[in-house]
C-alpha cells in the first residue's frame, strides 16, 4: 500500500515524545501505555484529515492544481481513490509502528539484556 511505509514511521516515531515529556512520565505503568494511546489518536486525527480532504477536493471535477486531468507527474494522487488507498496505508502503518515501539517500549529490559550478550552466557 501506497502509505505503509509513512504511517509506519510516523507511528513509530509519535510515541516517543509521549513517552518522555508526557503527563504520565512519572508514573510506573502509564507511561508507554498514554505514548501508545497518543500515538494512535494523533494518527486517527491525519488519517481522519486526509479522508476530509480527499472528500471535499475531488466533488464533482474539480479544476485547479488537482485536476484529474493534469498531466504533471508530480502529483500521481488525482483521485479520491487513490487518496483513500494512501489514507489506509498510512492507518495501517501508524498502528504497526506505534504497536511495535510500545512492544520495544514494555521490553526494554529483555531486549538490552540480550543485545547486551546476557541471555545464555557461559
């Protein structure tokens, strides 16, 4: 999908500032947990920008710089179909990412232990 790979960094990259200046920074269990439900909200409110956008742009035949019948091969999004597929490619990667940096996020202490080469050590 055209969006997997932008929903995916952004997602992954979302929770951090959550994470360390948040309201919940303090708190034992909250912390990762507020990053990932921000995460999520930030990314449901662009997602939910985008599908605005592509509503109200392509009603009808619009004429202007998203025409559908421009030639310019710097804009190949000229459809709401084509929007909406880059809007499901960004949902779907911004929840991936924001999951996968929550699981980096909970397991810190496992994963650095075995980068660390603690685990099976002779």
């Amino acid at each position: 999908m055209r969006g997997l790979e932008i929903g995916m960094a952004h997602g992954y990259l979302l929770v951090g500032p959550e994470v360390v200046v948040g309201p919940l920074r303090e708190s034992a269990h909250g912390t990762n947990l507020s990053g990932l439900i921000t995460s999520i909200y930030i990314a449901l409110s662009a997602c939910l920008g985008i599908s605005i956008f592509a509503i109200t742009t392509f009603q009808g035949n619009p004429r202007g710089a998203y025409n559908s019948y421009s030639k310019d091969l710097l804009r190949p999004l000229k459809t709401r179909e084509e929007w909406s597929q880059l809007n499901g490619g960004i949902f779907v990667g911004a929840m991936g990412g924001a999951i996968f940096a929550y699981f980096l996020l909970e397991n810190f202490d496992s994963l650095d232990a075995i980068l660390r080469g603690a685990v099976n050590a002779s």
